[in-house]
C-alpha cells in the first residue's frame, strides 16, 4: 500500500478492528449532530425566536463548510491522519461551547459551522485511515463496518437528539456532544496508529477551497432565500455562484497542486459514484429535513414520536446492510446501487403518497424504503469512492467528504426552497391576499420550523396552512424522484465498466 505505517505492521494490525469502531463512533457523532440536529429546530425556534430560512442556515451551516474536506484529507496525507482526526475533535467541541451558550439564531449558526469544520476533518481523515489499515480484501467489510455504524448513527440521530431535547433541553444536544467527542479522542489515541502518504504534498490549494465554498454557499442563499427575493435578484446571486464555480473548474486546471485534481475526474467510475452519491444525499437529507418539521409543527406529532417514525429508516439500514454488502463481496457493484436508487424514487413516491392520504402510516412506509435503499448500495458506493480515484486515499477521502457535505447542504436548500415557494403560492391562492388572520404569508412560513404555533390560528386558518404545507411537501418528493431516476440513469451509464485501482 501507499501509505507508510509508524511501527511494524505485526504488532500493530491486531488493533485495527478496535480502531474501526472507534473512528467509526466518531463519525457516527458527526452524522448525528448533521442528521439529527433538526429535530431540535421547533423547540430553538421557539426559545431563540428564528425564522424558518433562519433554522434552515442553522441546520445547513454545518455541512456547507464541506468544502473544506479536500484541504483536510491532504493535510492528513501530510502530517498524519490521526492526527487531523483529534484536531477536528478540538474544533468540534469548541463550537459545541459556543453552541450552548449561543443566546441568537445568528450565534449559533456560527457554532453549528464550527462544529461542521470539526466534523468533515473527523470524517474525510477518518475514512481515510480505516482505508490505510486494511488491505484490499478487508477492506469491503471494514467499509461495510463503518457504513453500518455510521448510518445507523445518523438514522437514530432524530431519536437520540429527541431524548436529550424532551429530557434536559436543546442545549444539552452541545453538552452531551463534548463529553461524547472528548471519550472518542481518549480512545482513538489508544487504539489507532498514525498513518501518513510518504510521498504527499504539504501545499494546500486555499484558493480552490475559498472559491468552491463561496460558489456552493452563494447558491444555497439563493435557494434558502428564494421565496423572499425578487427573479432578478435571484438570477444574479446564481449567475455569481456559477461564475465562481467555472473559475474555480478553470484555477483548478493552472493550479500545479488543486485542491482536487482533475484526473480523478476522468476515472469514469469514480466520477460516477459520486455524482449518485451527490444525487442520493440531496434525496435522503431533504426528505429527513422536511420530515422531520413537518411531523411536529403541521402534524402535530412530539419530538420523541415524529423520531419514531423516522427511525423506521435506520431499522431498514440493519435488515438490507447484509444483502448489500453480500453483492459486493460477489463483485456485484452496480446491481445495488442501482437497486438503491431505483428504491429511493420508490420511497419518495410512497411519501409523496402518504401526505396526499394524511397518513402517518404511508410515510413510514416510504422511510422504511428509504432505510432499505441506504442499506443496499451503501457498501458499494462506499468500495467505488475510496479505492477508484487513482489518487492518495486522503484525496479521494477529501472529494467524498466534500460531496457528502454539499450533498447535505444541498438537499436542505432545495427542500426549503421548493417548499417555501410552493406553500407561498398555495396560501396566496386559498386566501386571495397577502394576509391570513392578520398574519403575512411569509411570516405564516416560520409554522413550519416552530416560530408560530399551528394551533394559534382558527380551525379554518389551520385548514389552509396544512393544505400549503402538503402541497409543498408533495412537490418537493416530485424533485426527489426525478433526483433519484436521474441517479439510477447515471449509475446505469457511468458504472457499467468499473475500474478499479490496484492496491
């Protein structure tokens, strides 16, 4: 293998099974304070007083900062992996501090970026060592270990963060967090053995970094913002963020050390599990995001029962992680994922069918489908991204912990967007002005996140805010089905002929 071990490989390699689960502990935290944060959302909207494009920067402040994945996992190239994974515990747990003493939405919206810096160092320079510890033919269950810890993580994340929140409040959610990611830095340094490429390139390309970050970010504020800004103003702000995305491909190609380097690029089987991996997460985290508020605010379900029912998915992970990664082990690598995504367009449909029906029932049903289509291609996706790139593991860890990221934060602002924009035009239809019961269209938005109690209006009022919000949660599953065939098109053309590296 490429990466040089510090020691000898015998007295060390007994430990890297306790070293998977730790570092897999660890990123199974990140998923949970990404995944499970917007379960809080209603009952911080309510304390802080924040509107729902508010929330939604709150929940998505985490995962924009994605960017910065490739600059990780080439600093961990460098200097060692473990060792970035314990600089992104310090930052983790600093924003935590920060987060729990946050007095306003905008504080905390720092935290939380913070706490996202930490995360996606956690997560790219944690892959990247259960990667360099197994050879490649541990490696597919070691990644299968990993995949199933985290997602598990992330599909309990609702439930976990709903016991702290009904139990002690949502600050505790950042208490809890340090104590969880100080436990996790004692053990890593016990378990795990430092891993550096011996022949990486200490540079970092901080241009490339700043360029794709504010290209994503000025792209999610026009989403998340949409419903409040006028078409030319829109225009503009996408017009700006595809402007610093085409300098950024353009530097990219001059730059003698990009941040991420275009050949991995022409790897057509890397290019193509990620663009799936890309279109999966758009999918999976916007439906999780709007789930998760609308069962509580328009639903009327506790943080502790709207968390059951998401939990439906992660139980579905558990029974289809085996199938899955039993393909995988026969060398069937697009057959799942393939199966994944067609289950994704399922799924969203049943969802789309349950609000239609008012069925809480039906839309456990289509996040049960969801959980499946998780547990059946998340080890083959997993094996595709890591070991297809023909680059360092950290670089190809670095790309995945970027899309994986922007996948989140692009999910959530597309959900939003459709959402808003659609309940908007729903209530300006019911109503025939621009007030209801004294109360603006746009502000009537902010029931969605908890910021207006849904019960404060008359039944008739109610009436017409629920039927706002089912249409706009029907329409934002209609995206989410075109998302997911467009990603079973992708994999059927890009995945046909995989290639693989060698080591």
């Amino acid at each position: 293998m490429a990466a040089g071990l510090e020691g000898t490989d015998q007295s060390l390699s007994a430990r890297r099974w306790y070293s998977l689960f730790v570092v897999s502990g660890l990123i199974g935290l990140v998923w949970i304070l990404s995944d499970g944060f917007v379960i809080a959302v209603p009952a911080i909207s309510h304390d802080l007083g924040g509107s729902t494009d508010q929330m939604a920067w709150v929940v998505n402040s985490f995962t924009i900062v994605g960017c910065t994945a490739a600059l990780f996992g080439r600093l961990g190239d460098a200097h060692g992996a473990r060792r970035l994974v314990a600089v992104g515990i310090l930052i983790l747990i600093g924003g935590s501090v920060i987060g729990g003493l946050a007095q306003s939405p905008d504080i905390l919206i720092i935290a939380r970026a913070l706490q996202g810096v930490g995360g996606i160092a956690m997560f790219t320079c944690g892959l990247a060592l259960i990667t360099h510890q197994f050879p490649p033919e541990e490696r597919s269950k070691a990644l299968s270990v990993r995949s199933v810890i985290a997602y598990v993580a992330s599909g309990s994340a609702v439930l976990i963060l709903a016991l702290v929140l009904s139990g002690l409040g949502w600050r505790w959610i950042f208490w809890s967090s340090i104590a969880v990611a100080a436990v996790g830095l004692l053990l890593l340094a016990v378990t795990t053995t430092e891993f550096r490429e011996p022949k990486s390139n200490k540079r970092l390309d901080l241009v490339g970094a700043a360029t794709l970050s504010s290209s994503f970010l000025v792209l999610n504020f026009a989403l998340i913002e949409s419903d409040e800004l006028s078409f030319l103003r829109l225009l503009i702000l996408l017009a700006v963020s595809a402007l610093l995305l085409t300098f950024f491909v353009r530097a990219e190609s001059q730059a003698a050390d990009p941040l991420i380097p275009p050949s991995v690029w022409r790897q057509t089987t890397f290019t193509g599990s990620i663009i799936v991996t890309f279109l999966y997460g758009v999918v999976l985290n916007g439906v999780l995001f709007l789930l998760a508020l609308y069962l509580q605010t328009v639903r009327g379900l506790s943080a502790i029962d709207a968390a059951a029912v998401l939990m439906g998915a992660t139980l579905a992970i558990i029974v289809a992680n085996p199938l899955g990664a039993g393909l995988v082990k026969r060398g069937r690598l697009l057959l799942p994922v393939v199966a994944g995504m067609v289950l994704v367009a399922v799924a969203s449909s049943a969802i789309l069918v349950g609000v239609q029906l008012d069925s809480t029932p039906v839309i456990l049903i289509g996040l049960v489908g969801l959980g499946l289509s998780i547990g059946v291609q998340m080890t083959a996706l997993s094996v595709l991204q890591v070991t297809s790139a023909g680059a360092t593991k950290g670089t190809a860890s670095g790309v995945v912990g970027i899309v994986t990221a922007l996948s989140v934060a692009m999910g959530i602002a597309i959900a939003t967007a459709v959402m808003e924009n659609v309940a908007v035009r729903s209530l300006r239809g019911e109503t025939g002005s621009n007030q209801l019961e004294g109360v603006s269209h746009q502000r009537l938005l902010d029931i969605l996140s908890g910021g207006i109690p849904l019960d404060s209006l008359s039944a008739a009022g109610q009436t017409v805010v629920k039927s706002a919000f089912d249409a706009g949660m029907v329409a934002a599953c209609v995206a989410f089905v075109l998302f997911a065939l467009i990603g079973v098109g992708v994999a059927l053309k890009m995945l046909r002929n995989i290639a693989l590296d060698d080591d």
